[in-house]
C-alpha cells in the first residue's frame, strides 16, 4: 500500500526491512539485497546483515558475497567470518 521498500528515504526503508526481517518476511529478500548494494554506512549494513543471517543464512552470504568489495574495510572484517563461511 505505502511502498515502503521502494522508499526513497534510507530510514523509513532500513526501519520496514528490519521489520519485515524480524518477522521472517522472506518475499523482502531481494529488496533488502538491493537496498545493501546501495548503502555501505555501518549504522544500516551491520544490523540488517544479523537479522538476514538469523532469518536465512545462505541468502544472507550470497548478497554479502555480491557486495562484500562496495563495504569499508570494518565491515568487511566484521563479517567475513561470519558470512564467508
């Protein structure tokens, strides 16, 4: 109805995904991957890898895999171990 996943504000985007991932919404998957290879910032990437790695970890690894090299390094150490495995 509000089109919350194709927002242009980052924060009601990152707020809905979080939402939907904390539901276990799986149909959010591909905007969630597209939303991470646009925004890097850590405030948006670190939780909403957790909860897409807690929903579904082999989704969570392969958008991360797709996108690891747009990250800054602190986020690239952060979850290689976790989602390169």
């Amino acid at each position: 109805l509000y089109h919350l996943s194709k927002s242009k504000n980052v924060e009601i985007s990152f707020r809905y995904f979080m939402i939907c991932l904390k539901s276990k919404y799986t149909k959010v998957f591909a905007a969630v991957g597209e939303f991470l290879s646009r925004h890097g910032r850590g405030l948006y990437v670190r939780p909403l890898y957790r909860a897409l790695n807690e929903v579904d970890h082999a989704v969570a690894s392969k958008i991360y895999r797709e996108h690891r090299s747009f990250y800054h390094s602190v986020i690239r150490n952060m979850f290689d171990p976790i989602l390169l495995q």
